[in-house]
C-alpha cells in the first residue's frame, strides 16, 4: 500500500495527488496537520513533504517527481 504524506497549501503535494488521479493510483492520502501522521512521517525520517512510504517493499520515497515515477507502477 502506498501511503502520501502531505500538508496544506504544498504545490509539491497537489501535483503528486493530481497525477496520481490522472493516473488512477491507489494511495492513500496522510496530511500531517494530523498530529499522529505528523509523528508517523518523522519517524520515517522524512524532512520534507510530500513523502510517499510503501508498506509493501518498506521503502520511502521524498521528492515529488520519485513520488511520481514510483506510484506510477501502480497505476491500473
């Protein structure tokens, strides 16, 4: 499963989620104003949203054209 850390007003953010809409990209969306979403990115060591975590390869991935290039392999 692919999960998208993200945070209001963020250009990087919209344009991972509009791409992964075009693409038709199952994710699941996490915005940090949440303060537990917050706690579970930091744990992750992510500095910078957007960042996307794939629970099945145990893997994060945090600039948005990786996000992109990555989740793209999941598109159907």
């Amino acid at each position: 499963m692919l999960i998208l850390y993200t945070k209001d007003n963020c250009v990087y953010c919209d344009k991972v989620k509009k791409t992964f809409s075009e693409r038709k990209v199952a994710y699941e969306e996490r915005n940090i104003k949440n303060a537990e979403f917050l706690q579970e990115v930091r744990a992750h060591g992510a500095l910078t949203m957007p960042y996307m975590y794939d629970t099945v390869a145990n893997l994060g991935v945090a600039e948005s054209d990786e996000i992109i290039d990555y989740g793209s392999e999941y598109s159907f």
